[in-house]
C-alpha cells in the first residue's frame, strides 16, 4: 500500500514536470526552438496580441491570416492620429534594418529613411518577418493594422512586442 501511493505520488511529480517543460517550450508569444513566433490573425485580433522577442537574436514572426479581409502589418510606436483616425506609428521599430519577408510581394509601399516597414497578409496567407532587432530598440513597442484609416486598429488588431535584453 504505501509502495503503491508512493508510486502514484511520483508519477504525479513527473507527469507536473513534463506539463510544465512543455508549456514553457510551447509559450505563446515567445520565438520556439527555431526563433519563430507564430501569430494568428483572425478577423481583428492578434492572438497571441502580446510578442516577447530578444534583440540581437535573430527572430522570424510568422503571421496567418485566418481571417476575411487583407491587413497590413507596421510595428512601432507612438500611433499618428488625425481627426480620431490613425494612419501608422511615427517611431518605426524595424526602420534602418534589413527584414526579409516570404513572400517578398508582401511588401506594402517603398523602403526608404522616412518611409514606414509594412507588408500585407492576405487571407488565407503566411507571411514570415525574419529580421535581428539591435539592442538600442529594447523596450515596449506596439504592432498593429491600420487600414481604412485606422479602423483595423480600432476593431482590435493591435498588440505589444516587448524587445528583451540579450542576456
């Protein structure tokens, strides 16, 4: 008897241990053994809404549109508002890097100094962001959808990327 619940009190030990390893293997929101994070779009949500990406390790945000209608991905900070309609971030969080996107003709609008780093997601589609954030961009940022003026953003299609520290 006292063989047999100490045999049941381990096995409860180990089975909490492995639920635990694998939840924090399987943490939403966090790059996987291979640096990718999966994000899902469904209608006006980012799910999981919260990113917790490390700078100077490279990192590829995988985003699925599981939704109706095209959105267009910025991440950044400080929303541009007009007129209670919001058009994008002014402080880029990708600005000056080299992100490489799959596929390329996701791309929205020209890459220059002052212009925004944004890309479309069609329905039914993945689009993969690989790119290494420089530790000088650690800190609270925000991702977000702004088309028809902001209305995306408004329904809920917004987030936070939390940029960490290389330890």
């Amino acid at each position: 008897m006292v063989r047999t619940s100490l045999l049941v009190a381990v096995a409860a030990v180990v089975a909490l241990v492995l639920v635990l390893a694998g939840d924090r293997e399987g943490d939403p929101g966090r790059p996987d053994a291979d640096g990718v994070v999966e994000v899902v779009m469904d209608r006006y949500q980012f799910e999981p809404d919260e990113l917790f990406v490390t700078a100077e390790s490279p990192v590829t945000l995988a985003f699925s549109n599981r939704g109706n209608n095209v959105h267009t991905v910025a991440l950044g900070r400080t929303v541009v508002e007009e007129d209670g309609l919001q058009f994008g971030f002014r402080e880029e969080l990708l600005a000056g890097l080299s992100p490489t996107l799959v596929p390329q003709r996701a791309r929205a609008g020209p890459i220059g100094p002052d212009e925004p780093f944004r890309f479309y997601v069609e329905p039914g589609e993945t689009v993969r962001l690989s790119v290494t954030i420089p530790a000088e961009r650690v800190g609270e940022w925000e991702i977000g959808c702004f088309n028809a003026c902001g209305a995306h953003y408004r329904a809920g299609l917004a987030g936070l990327v939390h940029v960490e520290a290389p330890e």
